[in-house]
C-alpha cells in the first residue's frame, strides 16, 4: 500500500512539473498594530445614539500589562 501511494504521489508531482504556467497575482497583507478607525470613522449613529471611537491603549490586567484594541461607545 506505501509503494502504491509513493508510486501516486510522485506521478502527480510530475504531472504538475509539466503543467502549463499561469501568472497570478499574489498579495499579502500585514498589519501591525491598531487601525485608527474600523467601520464608520470617527464617529456614527446607530438607533438614534451617537457611538464615538475610543483608540486602543494599554492596561493592567491581573498584574499584566495588555492591550486594549479600540472600539466604539455609545454616549
């Protein structure tokens, strides 16, 4: 069973050597660190309340120092 699936595995490794080239485009993003603002900029209405953006900042939690992503609050 082990020399039938090496024996399949090479083929189609093969087969894919000869497979015709296509260009595509790759694109990778990575972002490090808190966006400014999510959704709906600096502030918006939702249901008649104004909910403003509070950023992210740092806080101690149980004698850890964490990060606080930032996050809209009604007022």
């Amino acid at each position: 069973m082990k020399h039938k699936l090496a024996v399949l595995l090479a083929a189609l490794l093969c087969a894919g050597a000869f497979a015709p080239m296509t260009s595509q485009a790759i694109s990778l993003n990575i972002e490090i660190g808190d966006r400014p603002y999510y959704n709906h900029g600096p502030w918006y209405y939702d249901g008649g309340y104004r909910s403003y953006w509070v950023p992210g900042h740092w806080a101690w939690r149980y004698h850890h120092r964490i990060w606080i992503h930032g996050h809209y609050v009604r007022r």
